[in-house]
C-alpha cells in the first residue's frame, strides 16, 4: 500500500494552484512563486526571484493600460494608500482580500485581489511571509458590465416587447411601461382604481374575482390567467401574470404584472396540434413497425404495422413488458438491456439510431427476423425509446440463398481451376513424353543422316533443319513449364517459387532475391496453383511496368496463413485518381487476383510511392485438412 507523500502533495497543490502564490523574506523579497504568478506578471520565474514585491506594482505615476481594456490613471494617492495598507499589514502580521494592481512585465496592470500572512518561525519571529494574489480581471469586468446593464435596464423595461405594470395593494396603477401604455392607452397612472377593466374592453362584470393581480395582492401568490380583447375584426389574446413584490417583514407592498400579446402563439399551438395529428397518422400508417417504450420497459404507443406484424391488437399490447416480443431464451436479456438503454440515453448518443438486427416473436410463436433502430426523446418530463422495426425475413432468406450459391461459385471455380490445371498437365505431358520424344528422335536421326551426305550444301541445308528442331524442342520445353509446371506437382510450392525467380532472370533480366521460411506450409491444390500462377503474373508485371533490375519474392507461414510477399524498386505509382486495377494487364491481372485472394478468405495488399518501388502482399489461409 503506497504511504501518502504530504511534502510531494502541498508542493504539487502550491505549483498547480489557480490564484497566484509568491513566498517572502521578512523583508519583502520574493524568495518562491508558482506558475501562475509566472503567468499573471508575464516574467520568467528567474526574473521574479530576488525582487522586492514593490517592483511589480505600479508605483510610477501615469496613465496604465488595464487588462480589464480601460485606462487607470495612478497617482500619489495610489502610492500613499500601498504604503498605508503594507504598514497595516506590518502592524497586524495578515491582511484579506485587499483589492489592487500587479504590475506585468508588458507595462499592463492587472486588477488583483490580495490576502498576505506571515510566516513564524519557532520562536514566534517572523521569518517571511506568503502572498495569494487573485486575478480579477474577469469580475471587474462583470462589475462594469452590471453598472452598464442597470443603466439599460429603464429602457430595456421601457422597450421590452411584453406590458409591464406595477399595481398597488388597492389595485392602482403605479407605473406602466411603453408597451403597456400602446396596447392600452386607457390605462394611466393615477389613483382611481383600475381593478381589471383596463385590460377589457368593455370590462367584464364582477372582473375582480378572477383577475390576477387581485388574487396575488390577496394570498401572495404567483397567478396567471388568458384574455381576449375584440380589436376590430380579430380578436387579441393576452396572457397576465401577476407576481407580488414584498417587505423584509413579508408584507405585500405591490405586485407586478407581465401582460404578453401570445396570438401568434395560439395561433401556432393550433398549427401545432394540427402537426401533430397528422405526425400521428403518418406514424400509425408506416411501413414499418413503431413500437414505444417507458423507462420500466413496458410498451406504451404501437402502431397499425406493429400491430400486424407482432399479430397482437393495441388493446392486448399495450402494458406489457416489451420482451414478449423477443424469443423466450433472450428475454432475461432484453429486460437488461432496456435498462442500459435508459441508463446511457443522453451521455451514450452512439447507442442510438444505430441498425441493428434480431429475432423477433409473434403472438402464434412464430419467429421472424427483423431490423431496427431506435431513438429516446423526453415527453412532459417522461423519457421514451421508441423503435423502428422492419420484417427482414424474406431479405435474410434471400441472403442464405445467396450465401449457398456464392459457396457453390467458390467450390465450382475451384473445380474449374483443378480440371484446367489437369488439362494442362495432361498438355503439358502430351508435349514432353510424345511430341518432345519425337522431336528428339528426329533430331537423332538428322545428325546420322548428316554424316552420310557427300555435300557441303547438302550439309549446310540439314544443319538448318537441326538448328530448328532444336528451336522447335526448347520452345515445346517452355511450353510445358508455362502450362503446367512439373516442378511444382513433384518438387512441391517453394521449389516452383524458387524456379520462377531464376526464370525472372533468365526471361527478363530481372535478379529476384528469393526468400522462405523454411517452415510447412500445408496448402489446398486449387490454392497452390492460383498463388504459383499469381506470383508468375506479378514478376511478369514488375518486368513489364517496373522499369527496375531488382526485386525480390519472399513467402513464410504467418499464424494459420501464408504469406507472399512480391517486392521492387522500381517507379512505382501514386495516382489516387486511378486505381491500380485499372492498369491493362495480361493474365491473371491485378483485379483477377484480388478476387481470388478474397474468395480463398485472404487478404490483397498493394503499397507504392512513386520512387520507391511497389510491394504486393498475397494473405491466404493454409490448408485447414492438416
């Protein structure tokens, strides 16, 4: 258990601390400060130490830029009031919340706020003092900012857009604002009762029993009520609010009264609640189902979709716990996660509107596969979840279906792969054992025939026969190994990636360092053959678009994967504008392989820079059988 460090915790709150904190000598020179004197004078802490207080407060006369934008003027009075109030502090040993200036290092002064103490040492002398020094830049201004404000304030009230009254205990008018005084110009200030009738015309009979101000001026109470004025061919509704002003003693002395001009008001509440009607028919007559929720996760709106999808009516719905509509084996599960939901609404907002899919439950037990969202919203104080909920069953049917035949399409290309390769080997063997044997037997023969012939042109006629055979022979050879390479059936995957780097060179003078990790690397036939052939593909296209004598192939077992890994140093590309895809390439083709790395569940990887070469990753799972 770690012991509390008190020094490490008062040095960390002196340092960190918001008000500005300087130590003295008893003399008055600052021996320690912390950052926000630092930052309050604008000195390095080195240019603080050392110096008298006296030096950062403004002590020359003139005229100073304040932080809070005015200018003070600081005069002897200044200086004779510093020295008063440092001999009172000599004289008492502390002092609190003495106002004044700092002096920063720009010139500017700033309005502080200042309690000084000394220090005592164990003899009781006083060995130095601490200062907390706080920057007030911000109330001075709000200070000021309130003075401007009740200067406004008269002709804020005088300007307002709502009727202001103030209403003596006998229901005189004492004073009116502009706005009163325009929407009823009979009103005035004097001393005849007013009672109610200056806001009706023509006043209503026994007014006093429910007007507002009356009853405030009665129990003391806040009252509000509406009235209609006819003016003209409309008619003007008012809302009054009347609130009573009181003594220290709680005596009614007055009582205010707010009048507010709210026709357009009602006239949007109707619109409103015409919104409102038709928000509810276009909510009852979705396509999707809308199902709310309160807080204990009971089911308190549904509508006609819901109704029909769920096969229960409002009346049986309404009241229930909403994880009747969930499997049986996932409702202990919904009621938690209904909690959650409340619990996170309006701290967790990702919580919300995300699509999600499940299982849902009809009233007959029959399962269905649904999508949703949701979204909270508060109503009178309450907070609802309401969902959006889509029938998916017929979609995810059709998934299935499409996942079946998108596994059918794997498995027969990698039977098309298979019978190809087959095909080729079977060609590829067709060449060598019969055609190639041919040719090497007639090739023999030339060469005895040539022996026996008397002439040199003769000779010369039969050697160019041989030359072309021998042509014929080594281009069948190549034949063989591009259409089925019996290095990779016989020798295994790593040997034939090892063939096709020395061919890179052969071919197109290109040195392909090659590298393995010499590890196992168990893979399907359809898969080695695929990645044998992209590997041919990708060298051909570093010979082809590289411009680069240089490049290396790598290939290592990486977990439950093969790696494959082609590498240059050539061009290489960045234009975003164009995919690498694009390029027209013979073959395989980048798009080509791509596309079977995903099919084999693996991963393609392309990096370039233009410059710096391009790396081509080939990720694909080994052979899961071993």
């Amino acid at each position: 258990m770690k012991t509390f460090d008190k020094k490490a915790f008062l040095d960390k709150t002196f340092e960190d601390s918001l008000d500005s904190i300087i130590f003295t000598d008893e003399k008055g020179y600052i021996v320690e400060t912390n950052k926000a004197y630092v930052a309050l004078t604008g000195y390095k802490k080195d240019e603080i130490i050392g110096k008298h207080t006296s030096e950062f407060s403004p002590m020359k006369e003139g005229t100073y830029e304040c932080t809070t934008g005015e200018l003070v003027r600081i005069d002897k009075t200044f200086s004779e009031q510093l020295r008063t109030t440092m001999k009172r502090y000599v004289e008492k040993g502390k002092l609190q919340n003495v106002m004044g200036y700092q002096l920063r290092k720009d010139h500017k002064i700033v309005p502080v706020e200042d309690s000084m103490f000394f220090l005592l040492g164990n003899d009781g002398e006083r060995i130095g003092g601490v200062a907390v020094i706080r920057d007030i830049t911000v109330r001075k201004k709000s200070e000021e900012a309130l003075l401007e404000s009740e200067e406004k304030y008269r002709g804020v009230v005088d300007n307002v857009g709502i009727g202001i009254a103030l209403i003596s205990p006998n229901m005189e008018i004492l004073s009116l604002n502009h706005q009163m005084q325009q929407w009823f110009p009979e009103a005035d200030v004097s001393k005849k009762p007013t009672c109610y009738k200056t806001f009706n015309n023509p006043p209503r009979e026994g007014v006093c029993s429910y007007c507002p101000t009356f009853k405030t001026l009665k129990d003391g109470q806040v009252h509000e009520s509406i009235t209609d004025t006819p003016q003209g061919d409309t008619t003007i509704h008012y809302r009054i609010i009347s609130s009573p002003l009181k003594d220290k003693e709680g005596n009614i002395t007055s009582a205010i009264e707010i009048v507010e001009d709210i026709t357009a008001q009602k006239a949007a509440q109707e619109k409103l609640q015409e919104s409102e009607e038709k928000y509810h028919n276009l909510i009852e007559h979705a396509n999707d189902a809308i199902i709310s929720l309160n807080k204990e996760g009971m089911i308190v709106g549904i509508n006609k979709n819901a109704e029909e999808m769920f096969g229960y009516s409002r009346e049986e719905i309404l009241g229930k716990p909403s994880y009747v509509l969930v499997l049986q084996e996932d409702r202990e599960g919904q009621k938690q996660k209904v909690l959650e939901k409340f619990a996170s609404a309006g701290t967790d907002m990702d919580v919300q509107h995300k699509i999600r899919e499940g299982k849902g439950l009809k009233k007959d037990g029959t399962e269905l596969d649904i999508e949703f969202s949701y979204y909270f919203i508060n109503i009178q104080g309450e907070l609802i979840a309401t969902a959006i909920i889509r029938d998916i069953s017929e979609r995810k049917e059709a998934e299935q279906k499409l996942i079946a035949y998108q596994k059918n399409l794997k498995s027969l290309t990698s039977k098309i792969t298979l019978t190809e390769e087959q095909e080729r080997r079977r060609f590829a063997e067709f060449l060598h054992d019969e055609i190639g044997q041919q040719l090497f037997a007639t090739h023999l023969q030339l060469e005895l025939l040539k022996g026996s012939l008397p002439s040199a042109k003769d000779t010369k006629i039969l050697d160019n026969a041989i030359n072309n055979i021998k042509n014929v022979m080594t281009n069948s050879r190549s034949l063989t190994f591009e259409l089925s390479s019996p290095i990779l059936h016989e020798l295994g995957f790593e040997k034939a990636l090892e063939w096709l780097a020395e061919q890179a060179y052969e071919k197109y003078d290109i040195r392909v360092t090659f590298k393995d990790d010499n590890q196992e690397k168990p893979l399907d036939d359809d898969v080695k053959i695929f990645l044998y052939q992209a590997v041919r593909e990708l060298l051909t296209n570093v010979a082809k678009h590289a411009q680069t004598n240089n490049a290396s192939l790598s290939v290592k077992k990486d977990n439950s994967n093969i790696r494959i890994c082609v590498k240059d140093n050539g061009v290489g590309f960045n234009d975003s504008n164009k995919h690498p895809f694009d390029a027209e390439i013979k073959g395989f083709g980048l798009f080509r392989i791509s596309e079977r790395v995903e099919q084999f569940g693996g991963q393609f990887e392309i990096e370039s820079q233009p410059n710096h070469g391009t790396q081509i990753t080939l990720l694909v799972p080994l052979s899961s059988s071993v």
